[in-house]
C-alpha cells in the first residue's frame, strides 16, 4: 500500500467519536493509544485504515472523570481566548459562580478548570447557554460542520420583516459564498423570532437578519440538543449530569 493511503491516528480516534483529536494527541504522548493492540507515543503517527485503534483503560478513565459544565454567558464575556478589556468564560468557572441549585453531586475542584474549554461559540453580544468540557467526546459532538445537533434561540429584532424575509430565513440564504442549512425560523411574539439551527457560522443569526432587512437587538441561546438553558441564572454555572446529554 502507498504512502499517501495512511490516516493521522488522532484522525480516526476523531472520526470514531473516541476523541477530539487535541485529545487524542495528549493521550498518544501518554502512550494511551494502541494500535493493533500496541502502545504509539510518537504525535503525527499515521496508520493504514484497516489497523484497529483503541484507547486503554487510563485514557478511558480520564475521559469518564472529566467535566463538562453549562453556564449562562453574560453579554460582555468572550466564549474562548481573552481580548484586550473583555473577560473569557473561563474566568466565571469559580466556586462562587457554581449555581446553588445544581442537582449534579460532582463538587468543584480548581483543577477541573484544566483543559476546560468552549464547545462552539457564543459571540461577546450575546447571552445564554454555553458548554464548556475537558471530554473530547462531548467536543466533537457539538463542534464541526456535520454535527447534527440543533441549539436553540431567542431573537429580537428591529425593523420590519416581510413574510417574504421570514421564508428566506427559514431557507434560501447565504454567506461566505455557501448556501445556509434549511433552518427553523418563527415569529414567537411581534418582537421576538425563534431560531433553530444545525450549524454556527461565525455571527450567522446577525448576518440572516441583515440579509432581509432587519437588525438584531438581542440574541440569547436557550437550548443545545435536549439539555435547556432553563432556570441558570446569569453569570452562573452548573455540571452537565450523567443522566443529561445533548
């Protein structure tokens, strides 16, 4: 077989839903990678596709004892990378943010803050739901233009919306040269439109609305797949429990 015909291991570790492929690159250097059964440490590792890759037992482990936490964005925080004058999401994972009325029996630990970062983006302007995780599984399920997942907002608007621009909403628009996915667009009182979308393109909802007309005065995101915003206040937190999932 040639060269070229060879797959980067993290790639199929990703492509089997065992990984993210950052994750997968930490456990390759832990030597918590085998394939056919043998341990590779060497990142960059590529393999033919009919070998069997796996993870051991102590990746496995850390996968299970990792944390995924919601929290309720405030306009104002950037989902990922700090900028200048602007907190990152990171910042409100504190003891004091955790929401009192989280039903998970997980306690917080400062070092669960390791390796915790945004699955998919929420922009500085907007509220609501956010999910952070060190699990490379949950990751990969919500990030990427294949996820199927659907999240779930609630936007109003300024400005007058033809019925016209309501079914271009729903489907016929693009952006950056790609038709959008059919989307699920309605009126949810005579402000306020509820949005349901199976992709994230950067600002996506803002840029929508400009195409028909309208300018968007406040976006908030109360659901990702079946787990809901509900009743976490704003600037707080909670665990993503054993028996949710999205």
């Amino acid at each position: 077989m040639a060269e070229q015909e060879r797959v980067r291991v993290s790639k199929i570790l990703s492509q089997l839903g065992l990984c993210s492929r950052r994750e997968a690159d930490a456990f390759i250097e832990r030597g918590w990678v085998l394939v056919d059964g043998e341990p590779v440490t060497e990142l960059g590792t590529r393999v033919f596709p009919h070998q069997k890759v796996t993870l051991t037992k102590s990746a496995q482990t850390r996968q299970d004892a990792s944390v995924t936490i919601l929290m309720h964005k405030p306009i104002g925080i950037v989902s990922g990378q700090p900028e200048p004058g602007y907190k990152p999401a990171l910042s409100l994972v504190t003891a004091e943010a955790h929401f009192k009325g989280d039903k998970s029996p997980q306690r917080f630990h400062p070092m669960q803050v390791k390796g915790l970062a945004p699955a998919g983006r929420l922009d500085i302007d907007s509220t609501g739901l956010l999910v952070l995780t060190q699990d490379g599984r949950v990751a990969k399920q919500l990030i990427g233009e294949n996820s199927p997942i659907e999240k779930e907002y609630l936007v109003r608007i300024v400005g007058t919306l033809t019925n016209e621009g309501l079914a271009k909403l729903n489907y016929g628009l693009s952006l950056d040269g790609q038709a959008l996915r059919r989307a699920q667009v309605s009126w949810l009182n005579k402000e306020q439109l509820r949005f349901i979308l199976r992709e994230g393109k950067k600002r996506q909802i803002r840029r929508m609305c400009e195409l028909v007309g309208v300018r968007v005065a406040g976006l908030k995101r109360v659901r990702i797949g079946k787990v809901m915003l509900g009743d976490l206040p704003l600037g707080q937190w909670r665990y993503l429990r054993s028996d949710e999932s999205f």
